[in-house]
C-alpha cells in the first residue's frame, strides 16, 4: 500500500439516484454516467475523463449494509491494503470484487470505530 494513499472518489448512498445524480452533474458535466445493479444494490457513477470514478451513487433500501458517504482510497494493492485492515481491528464488508466501471480490483471496509471506506486498485491493474 502506498505510504500516502489518495482519496479518489466519494461514494454516496442515496433514496433518489436521479436526484443526487443531477446534482453532481452540474458540478462534473463531462463526466459519463453508467447506471448498473451491483450485489443487488442499484448504482448509478460518474466517470471522469481518465476513466476513473469520480462520484458513485448505491440505492438506499432496506437491507442496503452501506453508509450515507464513504471514501475510495486508491491503492497500490488491495490485498494488501487488506491485510493490514484487519491486522488493524477494521473488517471488510464487501470482498474483493471487480468493480462495475473500471473492473478495477476493490473492497469495502470498515474500521474499528465504525466507519466504511473503499479500497480500490487503479485501473489496468490485476485482481491479486
């Protein structure tokens, strides 16, 4: 993992995508939008010009386990970023999955203290 990890994208769950969506339009208008169902939870990202996801949008819902907001944070190796979550009191909720839009490697976390972030591989970048 790097020793300065970058904060890369913010990832909202939101009871209106469409809503939410429109207004993060205004903020990027040259972002491409894709909308897609991920683990059962409906999503909608904004992607910027270098491919990567700049705000990503999951349906709330009953039974949805992710947070109103949380973080991406790029890494050099997610299972390695892993490794130490959990070295450190943190679980991971969601494993290692491809991610929708970039099919970068990624996984949902949550520290000891309660707090989700995403860890996330640059693109073009192997799953392990």
């Amino acid at each position: 993992m790097p020793s300065s990890p970058g904060v890369r994208a913010l990832n909202l769950t939101v009871p209106d995508i469409e809503g939410a969506s429109g207004f993060y339009r205004e903020i990027f208008p040259e972002a491409s939008v894709s909308d897609g169902v991920f683990a059962g939870i409906n999503y909608r990202a904004l992607t910027g010009q270098d491919g990567e996801v700049a705000v990503c949008f999951f349906q709330a819902g009953p039974g949805t386990p992710l947070a109103a907001s949380f973080p991406t944070i790029m890494v050099d190796s997610v299972d390695f970023a892993l490794s130490k979550v959990t070295a450190s009191g943190g679980k991971v909720l969601v494993p290692v999955n491809p991610c929708p839009c970039t099919a970068a490697p990624f996984a949902i976390c949550e520290d000891g203290l309660g707090n989700q972030f995403m860890v996330k591989q640059p693109r073009g970048r192997d799953m392990h």
